[in-house]
C-alpha cells in the first residue's frame, strides 16, 4: 500500500477548502483511482469536519488526518483537541512534528503520551522523525522521516539518502509504512516511490494546490 499525506499546516480559510475541493473532485473524475494509494488529508482541526463532509458530498476516496492531538484526554485542558474528539472525523493523526517539536517544545515523553492516546481513540499515528536517532514508540505502525533542513525549503533530500535511514529504521523497529517527507513535489515524488523500503510521502506546499496533489497521487500509483 503507498501513502500520500497532504499536511496543510495552518493554511487555508473556509472558502478556499470549498474551492481546493471543487477543483480537486472536478480531476478525480476525469481519472478515478484505485484503492491502492491510501491518500490521507490533514488541515487544521477546526475544519475536519467540513472536509469530511465535502469528502462524503464528493464522493472521494480521501481519508482525513489532524495534525496534532492533545496530550490529554477530554476534559479542563482548555485550546486543546483530544484524540476522541478528533476521531468522530478523521482516521490519523501526525504526531511529533518538527515544527511542533521546535516551536511547542514537545518533547518524547509528551510525543509518547500522544500515541498511546491516538491508539486508544483508534486513531492511527503517523510519527514524524528528523532521523536514526528519533525515538519510536512500540505503537506506531506508520513513520514519517523528515529532514529539517528539507522542509520548506524545495531542498528535497535524495531518494537513496532517505532509502538509507528507511533501511536503518526498518532495521530497528517493527513498522508497516515508511514515508519520507521535505519539499516533495509532483516532479521527485516517483524517486521515492520507486525506492524499496519507502512506502509514501508526506507532503506540505505542494498538498494546498489540488492539482499537485492529485498529481502527486497519480504519479506515485505508476510505481510498478
Ligand atoms: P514541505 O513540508 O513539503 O512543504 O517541505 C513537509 C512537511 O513539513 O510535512
């Protein structure tokens, strides 16, 4: 199975997720694809619920993830979303971010405290690493490496780089998915694709313009 997560940070407003799904669900039925790429869509919290609802309206085989969850349960933790909450919407949650990591001081043991939440609610965490040495919780299935310095900044690491820390990770941990992520874009996507032990990407700038996502979902279907 190949992933492709669309990680829209605090991007977009109302309208323009109405717009991105117009456009979106006007190129997926020129060409509808096969359940093959699971292709998972995290925007802010506070809108989960319109994109599950247009989602449903559109009839597209997206699914939903949030980009962070509490690391509490429901109840007086006020400004947070818990993972329950985030569940009656979505089916993922990314945890452990580097931008949440950098700008939110989360830590391993809040990060782990995440997870076993995440699991609990049935929620299935993706977890960001910056690399071997990151910390992997015995929960999570589903890694995503991200190098710092590739994100953002259209400075994508090589293919076989990211394969290297694939192999080392797969070495030490059992997982399902390794994804690579860091200025992925509908041109390197089919690199990783193509690689042995990376099974997706997760990607941020070019998942808010429809047609680089729908894009990036095509071309990493034509792995063979
Ligand atoms: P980018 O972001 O694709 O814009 O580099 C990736 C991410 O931060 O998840």
């Amino acid at each position: 199975m190949k992933y492709v997560v669309g990680n829209w940070k605090s991007n977009k407003n109302e309208m323009e997720i109405r717009d991105w799904f117009m456009e979106f669900s006007k190129l997926w039925r020129t060409r509808p694809v096969s359940a093959e790429c699971t292709s998972i869509l995290c925007p802010p919290d506070i809108y989960l619920s319109l994109c599950s609802k247009l989602i449903r309206e559109y009839s597209l085989p997206l699914l939903l993830g949030a980009q962070n969850i509490s690391p509490f349960g429901m109840g007086s933790y006020t400004g947070e979303v818990a993972a329950s909450q985030v569940r009656e919407y979505a089916q993922f949650v990314m945890v452990g971010h580097s931008e949440r990591r950098n700008h939110f001081n989360e830590d391993a043991s809040t990060i782990d405290a995440k997870v076993k939440l995440a699991k609990k609610a049935d929620l299935r965490p993706i977890l960001c690493i910056q690399g071997l040495d990151t910390p992997i919780p015995p929960e999570v299935s589903i890694v995503a490496y991200e190098p710092v310095k590739a994100i953002g900044t259209g400075k994508a690491e090589e293919s076989s780089e990211a394969e290297a820390v694939a192999e080392g990770i797969r070495s030490k941990y059992r997982i399902e998915a390794f994804l690579y992520g860091g200025s992925v874009d509908e041109n390197n996507v089919t690199s990783y694709m193509h690689e042995q032990m990376i099974d997706g990407v997760l990607v941020g700038g070019a998942s808010l313009e429809p047609l680089k996502f729908w894009n990036l979902i095509q071309r990493s279907l034509n792995k063979s």
